[in-house]
C-alpha cells in the first residue's frame, strides 16, 4: 500500500468514527433517572387508597350528661350501652360521658358548667342531656355561644317547653298530651269501669301535669269511665317521702273498697308508685303504667324483686318483673313500658344524633328518631308527636313520644297503633288547675 492510500484510509475511519459519536443513542442511566423523578412527582392515584371503614372514617365525639346512679339510673344507663357501642373519648372511643350533680337545683352553675364544657372538645359534634333539668337551656346557650356547629339535644326537659325550644336543635319528652287519652283508653280495654287520679296541687300547677289530667277526665267523660281525682300529700312538703307513701299505703285498700275492684289507679309521683303497687296486688284494682314507665318504676320495691344480676338487661328485667307480678296474683291487672323511657331517651337520642353529624338523617326526620328509640327497645313499638302549646302553636324542635304499654301477664296492647282523636290534642289545663 502506497502513503497517499493509507492517508485516505485514516481519514475515512476517522470519519466514521465522528459520525457514530454524534448518533450513537442517549445513555440509559439519564432515561432512568427522568423516570424516577416524574414518578415521585406524581400525585397518588385515588382508585388504589384504602375504602373508609368505622375504623377509618372522621372521628367526631357525642357528649353525654345524665343524673347519677342514685338520681337518675336509667339515664346513666343508656350512656353506658352508648359507651359500649362506640367507645369512650378516654380510650379513643366516640362518647363522652359526665353526670350533673344530685342536687343540681342548689348546684345548678356547676350543672350548666358541665354541660357548657363540652364545647371545649375540638371533635364534638353532638350533646345530649337527659335529663333536661333546670339549667339545661342555659347550658345550650353557652356552648351555641361558642360552638353554634354543636347539635344539641334533651331528653324529659324540666324547664318550660318554650325556654328549651328557644337553645336546643331538638327536645323529647314522653307524650302527656297523647297519654292523657291513652291510660284512660286503655284501662277501659282492661276492664275498668272507674278511673282514680292521684296527685297534689304543687303538681296540678305544671301545665304538662295540670293538661293531661284535664285530658284524662275529658276522655274518661267519652269513653263512660268514671273519673275521680284524689289528692295525696307532697312528698317535699314536711311530711316527706315516708309520710307521703304511708297515707298512700292506708288509704289504697279504702279506694279500692270504695270505687270498687274494676277501679284503675294513676298517680304523678314517683314516690307514690310503690306504695300503690303494693296494695293494688293484694287489694283488687288495675294499674295500667307509671307517670314515667318503666319496669324499675315501683315493682322492684313494691314485689321485692332483686335486679342485680340483670341490671342494663331490659327483657331479662321485663322477664323478671312480670314473674313477680303474675306469682302475686296481679297478672293481667299491671303495666309498664318494656323499656324504661330514662334509658332510651339517652341512649335513642345520642343515636340520632350520630346519625345528624354523619349526614344519614336530618333533625326533621322523626322516622328515623323514632328508629334510633326502636334500636334499643326491641319489640316495642314507639309512636309521638310534635308539641302544640297553649297558643295552638305547634313547636317543630319539640317531640313527644311514647311507648306501647305491655300489661305484665298479658303482652303489649298495641297502644302505639290506637288513633288519638284530634280533640284531645287541643285540650288545655283550665286557670282553676
């Protein structure tokens, strides 16, 4: 090979050697690395995140203040299955729970602290106190000062129906308009020819009380029931709690001489109730439900029945209650709620009210309200009505409810299924009551 050939051959390769420098692909590590900083820019892909369970969902709390065991042990109670269901605040759980004090009228700022106080809690969405004593309002009013968002709820409220209904979302109290008609009703279903009324004046000047007895003898009038009223000594007066029950106990058997055997009794005191039960066994004559009913409304005391082993256990109680009252000859002739309205108040109640905050029901929706009082008395039936006040108004955020009436020894009367006829629902205290 001559020089002159061997240059061309240099300057060829040289040649095709600069011409694959500048074609030869991109190296693969920059590719790889513009890969992984577009992936790690880009946002999660939503189809792949987990579905929201009970577990995983917003949190948000239920506050809950009832009376004490001694007070108020029904209502105690409901909060204890509520705590049961979903938790307490203290171990991560969903339900606060506080007890007002058992003298809350003399300790009443201590009472509206406490309900107050629950506005305090960043993840509260629901308050519900039951029951509603003196003060309530006031502590609705502090916490929609500060927390407006909080839905507010009462159970059996004590204050006037327009004090409350001026601060809570929604109140519940039992039907006394509804039940004026109803025990009347139904102690003529059971038999009764004579219909006794017991009370005292301090009473008789509620308008809640002083209305249903004017109820009660209206319909006695139309149903052709006798109506006799009875006055009894208060049990806050000087004779006190003992006093009052005593002349219950002599003068029970004198009634039932006096009116007869086909006779049913109603009282509006609690204290009385006892007392009642126990000479209306041994004596003749019907009762059909207490002013508040419930199984432990008077038949624990009066049949000496011991509940400890059942407590919270509504058809275990029912069960035992009712085999007390058939043993002692009463079967038939005796009535409760199977569930104590204390107990469902709270426990129903803070369950609409979960319900509210989780956006499946609206404060409006009374189905669902009365669904939430089902869930914890099954097999009973529940029924209610918005309250209308002395002025005809009807209060749209004040509900009365009531249970059907189950007759130990018998079963339930269907109660919630008999139509009040609309007259009644007018009828209002007269001044002289």
């Amino acid at each position: 090979m001559n020089k002159k050939n061997a240059i061309w051959i240099g300057v060829a390769v040289v040649l095709v050697l600069v011409l694959w420098a500048i074609n030869r692909p991109a190296p693969q590590t920059e590719v790889v690395e513009e890969v992984a900083v577009v992936t790690e820019e880009a946002p999660p892909k939503t189809e792949e995140a987990p579905p929201k369970t009970e577990e995983t969902a917003e949190t948000f709390h239920i506050g809950i203040v009832t009376g004490t065991v001694s007070q108020s042990e029904d209502d105690l109670r409901g909060a204890e299955e509520m705590i049961r269901l979903y938790g307490d605040v203290a171990a991560g759980g969903m339900v606060k729970h506080l007890t007002y004090p058992d003298n809350f009228m003399s300790e009443m700022e201590t009472t509206i602290s406490q309900i107050a106080s629950m506005a305090d809690d960043p993840l509260m969405k629901v308050v519900v106190v039951n029951q509603g004593i003196p003060g309530t309002a006031e502590g609705f009013r502090r916490i929609k000062e500060k927390r407006p968002d909080i839905i507010c709820l009462a159970g059996e409220a004590h204050e006037d129906p327009n004090v409350i209904a001026s601060v809570a979302d929604l109140t519940v109290n039992a039907d006394f308009v509804s039940r004026g008609y109803l025990i009347p009703h139904s102690a003529k279903e059971l038999g009764a020819k004579t219909f006794v009324h017991i009370s005292f004046p301090r009473h008789m000047s509620y308008e809640t009380l002083g209305r249903r007895r004017a109820i009660m003898e209206k319909a006695c009038e139309d149903l052709g029931v006798k109506f006799v009223f009875e006055t009894a000594p208060d049990p806050t007066s000087d004779v006190g709690v003992a006093g009052a029950q005593q002349f219950i106990l002599e003068k029970v058997p004198a009634w039932v001489e006096q009116y007869g055997q086909d006779t049913a009794f109603f009282c509006t005191n609690d204290a009385h109730t006892e007392p009642l039960l126990r000479q209306l066994a041994s004596s003749g004559g019907y009762f059909v439900e207490a002013d508040l009913p419930s199984p432990l409304m008077g038949y624990p005391g009066a049949f000496g029945i011991d509940l400890k082993d059942e407590s919270g256990d509504w058809p275990a109680i029912l069960k035992k209650v009712e085999d007390a009252v058939v043993a002692a000859g009463a079967g038939g002739r005796m009535g409760t709620w199977a569930y104590s309205l204390g107990f469902c108040h709270t426990a129903g109640l803070a369950e609409f009210g979960k319900l509210i905050a989780e956006g499946s029901a609206t404060l409006g929706d009374t189905d669902k309200l009365l669904e939430c009082y089902g869930k914890f008395s099954p097999g009973a039936k529940w029924n209610g009505n918005y309250y209308v006040d002395a002025a005809s108004t009807t209060m749209d955020n004040f509900f009365l409810v009531y249970q059907d009436t189950y007759i130990l020894g018998k079963g339930y009367l269907g109660v919630a299924d008999v139509e009040v006829p609309s007259t009644y629902l007018s009828i209002q205290m007269t001044p002289a009551e």
